[in-house]
C-alpha cells in the first residue's frame, strides 16, 4: 500500500488529538488538586506492539514511563491481553515514576485485533506508605506502601472489585482516590472508544501505515536535529543535597548514531527514599531533550532510536530492590534533568539553535506535609504548595520567574482557595522573592515564597523535608547560581486574632523563627494553630557574566522592585537614581 501524505497526517493529528482529550477527560472527571489544578498526568498511545505513537503531551517525562510500564503489562500479560481489560502498576522497577503514580494501561481492539494501546497515569495523594504520600523515613521499599506490578484492574469493560477495593483499602484518602483511579479508567475508555472510530473512518491499514511512517519521521526528524549539534564529548558533575551531598557525573557523546549519556562515577545508592529506579532516571532525561532539543517536533518512539543511556546499576539513579525510592521522580530524577540540560547547554552553544542553550532551573524539592483530622472529623493529609522555582536564563533572555522545574511544560500552581476548599488551611500570601535571581548577562528567574498556617484545628502532624537547602542552580559561561530553597517556621504567632483586620503578611508576625532541616527527625513534629510556614523556591542561575548585562534591563529590575538598589550597584554597577 502506497502511503497518502495527507491522509497520513490527518490520521496523525488526530491521533495527537485523541492523547489531549484523554488528558483532559482525566482531569475532568479526577478530584485531587495534583491532577485536577497541577495536571500532574501523562497520556500516551501506543501501536499493538507496544511502539509510543503518542508522547504524552501533558507532562512529558510520564510519556516515557508509560512506555515502560506498557512494556512490563506486555510482558506479564502476553497471550493473555483481552478486549476490555486495563492494567494497574505503579511499581518503580516496571516503570513508574516513582510508586505515588500509578498508571492504567488498556489493550484497543478492532474486530478482535489487537491494534494499539492508550495509557495514562497520574500522581495519588497516598499509596498506603508508612507515613502518607512519601515516604522520607523509609529505609527500605517495602515501607513505602502497596506496589502493583501489572494487575489487571479492568476485566472485560467492568471495573474488578477486588483489585479495586485492596487499592482503596491501603490508602489514606480514598474518598478523594477512588475517584481519581476511576478518572484514569475513564479516560481510556473515552481515548479507545475515539480510537477504534478514527480506524472505522479510515480502515486499518491506513491506521498502520500511518504508525509506521509517524515512527520513521520522528527518527528521521530526530537525527536531523542531532546533526545540528555539536559532536565530540561533554562531562558534568552535578550534586544532590539531603542527609549528605551525593554526586551524579554523566559523559555525554555526541556522533552520527546519536547522542549517548553514561552515568558511570554517579554515587552508590542511598539509604534514604532519594533514589531512583532506571526507567525515572531515563524519562527524566529524554524530558529535558523533548522539551530543549525536539520541542518543535512530534516526539514518538522513533526519536529515541537516537538517544542510548547508560546508568550502572546499584546507583542512586539506578537503584535495585529492596533500596527506598519513593521520592524518585522529584528529588533524584530531577538531577537528571539539570545534568541533561547542561550538557545538552554545552552542545548547542556554538550552533545554529544556540538560543536553545540555558542555565539551570531552580531544582529542589520543598514538600510541607501537614496530617489530622479536619473541623467535619475527616482525615486529610496535605502536601506543600507547588515548588516555586525560577527559570534559567536563556541565550538572549532572562529566565522565567516563579516557573517550577525545567521540564514541568503543562503543570499549574492550584489556586489558593482549591486547596483552602478542601483542608483546614489558611494562605497568608503568594510572592516572588526579590534579590533571588543568579545574575548574569541575562538573569535567572527569581523564586516565589509562600505561607499558610491551620485554620478551624487546633494542631496537624507535620513531616516537612526538602532539597536544595545548601546547593542551588549553576550559572553558565560566567553566570551567577541563583539562590537555595529555604523553609521556615514561626511558633506561636497571633496570626489567627488578628484576622478580622486582614490576613497579615508572614514578615509582619512575630514568633520564634526556626529555620527548618532538611531531613525530618520522625513523627514526633506538631503544627499548631498561631504557627506559620514560610517556603521559598530556588531561584533560576544566571546565563554570561553580569557586567554585560544591558543599564536599561537593570533599571526594568529596579523599576518592578524585584531589583534592589545595593544590588544592583555591587552585582551590576548600576546606581539607582
């Protein structure tokens, strides 16, 4: 069959298509903030032979993972894959992200044929984890709560009780979980039902044939592209900071077959939940390509015939059963991104699409987790706010403020009243932290802060920890690091009497101020009402030296006062009038 050019490509935006809507039928008919507000999801399609056709155009580093976690449900399932069955898994080691999202992968069927996959996952409030949502005690997986490898959830288009009801069994909130598994579920029946009527539209073979040449041209596209780059080879080493800094140290090698990372030299893997599993630590990298090297193009699983990664096993981003990694996806897989983007940085600098090159994102993780009872006696469990980090600067521009990590493309900050709405909170304030870009030619994007204290209970367990306390984002070719994350604690403020006359700001309360630890001591820590938290962000690193940076761009700083005048005279020699 001669393959039609224009029927191809509308079978493929439609394909395109379908992975948006299965998106947002998830985010629709789900509850929790993550996926509701944050749009923490993936969704993919996928040929009979388990090809992603489809790369998630949500979050794109699920797009891998659900690549994965297809391959592990193929695997377990072969011969055994029926129309109208799903899959559950959220096991780390057959791909997910890390064992908080789980996934629900469905066969399509034609008229008895098995054609493609649909597949989506998103992040779970809990997952039944000795302490809720992540586990940062854990010393071992088995703490971390109830894995799924690939289960069969679905069974002939009926939803399997069983399976269903041990899930909601394990976990803390299944008020809030079940509807958003049940949103998952959804959501595949809705992409294979709109599947199955673009191949009755157009036929079967016209559907395959478009797979096959979607795959040729995204390698295609692919290698291109790497040929643009600068060959040879780039070394970085890049640090993690939590009970101890660990290092992560890639060699990347950039030839005609492609581009090549091998992780050897990266730190033994931890005793702490910062590690990762192998298919987090590669998805968090072809993130940062989708997202810097192929953003203009339809990635599919023809663009990774040209990326080959290498991570020993046994390390803290390759790490094996029974080593804790349930805080893998945003503490050690973000670390991939940003080794990934300085390299990749060093690659296009002197090339064509040098515009591309950048300095780093703010990074570190800051998670607040607040649990109780709330004023209606209902248990809740609440994380922090979104990570508020500030873009890097880029070649010809200043970095994004308040911009969240670097390959975060889809994700959203929930809006104050989504979380006030649904736990006894109260915001304070939401800002952006001036001073705290890395300068530069052009200056990183500054970080955000937040506050909030209880509100309508007396006290809340508290599991706060964070990263990037003592190690935060590089500047490039002279550029400056931005600043680190921080947070603190205020006991015993009067914050709650003094309502009536407006919410007042964090810096106008006073109490005893403690800058918290990273890493938390155990359970024993109690939130109370009058006590405040204040989070800020990572700001983003600076791109070329200071001294270059243009008097009229400073002055903009000065003017929107986010800028202040000493700094700008020490870092940039510009005296404000």
């Amino acid at each position: 069959m001669q393959v039609d050019p224009v029927l191809t490509e509308i079978i493929s935006n439609r394909l395109m298509q379908i992975g948006l809507e299965g998106g947002l039928v998830l985010q629709r008919c789900a509850v929790s903030t993550s996926v509701v507000d944050s749009r923490d999801l993936g969704f993919n399609i996928a040929d009979a032979t388990g090809r992603t056709i489809v790369y998630s155009v949500w979050m794109p580093r699920h797009g891998t993972t659900l690549g994965y976690m297809l391959q592990s449900c193929m695997k377990r399932f072969e011969g055994d894959v029926r129309p109208g069955d799903m899959y559950l898994v959220n096991d780390p080691h057959s791909g997910a992200l890390h064992i908080l999202d789980l996934a629900v992968m469905a066969p399509v069927h034609y008229k008895g044929e098995l054609i493609a996959w649909v597949g989506n996952a998103t992040h779970h409030v809990d997952v039944g984890a000795m302490t809720p949502g992540r586990a940062p005690l854990a010393t071992d997986w088995h703490q971390e709560g109830i894995i799924f490898k690939p289960t069969r959830i679905v069974e002939g288009g009926k939803i399997r009780d069983d399976i269903f009801g041990l899930f909601l069994d394990n976990v803390r909130m299944p008020r809030y979980q079940s509807l958003d598994l049940k949103a998952q579920i959804s959501a595949n029946f809705a992409a294979s039902q709109k599947v199955i009527d673009l191949v009755e539209r157009y036929g079967v073979e016209a559907f395959k044939e478009t797979v096959e040449s979607s795959i040729e041209l995204g390698e295609q596209q692919a290698r291109e592209r790497v040929q643009l780059l600068e060959k040879g080879v780039y070394h970085e080493v890049t640090y993690l900071d939590y009970d101890k800094l660990y290092r992560l140290e890639c060699k990347l090698t950039i030839d005609d077959d492609g581009l090549h990372f091998d992780f050897a030299g990266t730190d033994p893997e931890a005793k702490t939940f910062i590690n990762c599993a192998l298919p987090c630590a590669v998805a968090n990298l072809h993130n940062i390509l989708a997202c810097q090297l192929f953003p203009d193009l339809s990635v599919n699983a023809g663009t990774w015939r040209l990326v080959d990664v290498s991570i020993p096993s046994g390390t803290i981003i390759n790490c094996n059963p029974p080593a804790p990694c349930s805080g893998a996806s945003t503490i050690t897989g973000w670390r991939v991104q940003g080794i990934t983007l300085a390299l990749l940085t060093k690659a296009l600098k002197s090339t064509s699409r040098s515009r591309y090159s950048m300095a780093e994102w703010g990074w570190g993780f800051t998670d607040v987790q607040w649990t109780g009872f709330d004023q209606y006696g209902r248990w809740y469990s609440l994380r922090g706010d979104m990570n508020f980090h500030g873009g890097g600067a880029r070649a010809e521009v200043d970095g994004i403020d308040v911009s969240n990590i670097a390959g975060s493309t889809n994700t959203n900050s929930p809006s104050i009243e989504s979380y006030e709405y649904r736990y006894p909170v109260l915001y304070l304030e939401r800002g952006i932290v001036p001073d705290s870009e890395g300068a530069g030619q052009y200056r990183g994007g500054r970080a955000g802060y937040w506050s909030r204290c209880l509100y309508g209970v007396d006290s809340a367990k508290d599991l706060t920890f964070y990263i990037g306390r003592d190690v935060g984002s590089r500047g490039v070719f002279g550029g400056n690091d931005g600043t680190s994350s921080r947070i603190i604690l205020k006991r015993g403020t009067d914050v709650l009497s003094r309502l009536r006359d407006g919410v007042p700001l964090y810096k106008e309360l006073e109490g005893e101020e403690e800058i918290l630890p990273q890493q938390p001591s155990g359970l024993d820590r109690v939130i109370n009402a009058g006590d405040v938290i204040l989070v800020r962000g990572m700001g983003g690193a600076g791109y070329g030296p200071a001294e270059l940076r243009s008097e009229e761009l400073v002055r903009q700083d000065l003017a929107d006062g986010l800028l202040s005048p000493e700094r700008a005279l020490e870092i940039y020699g510009v005296k404000a009038e």
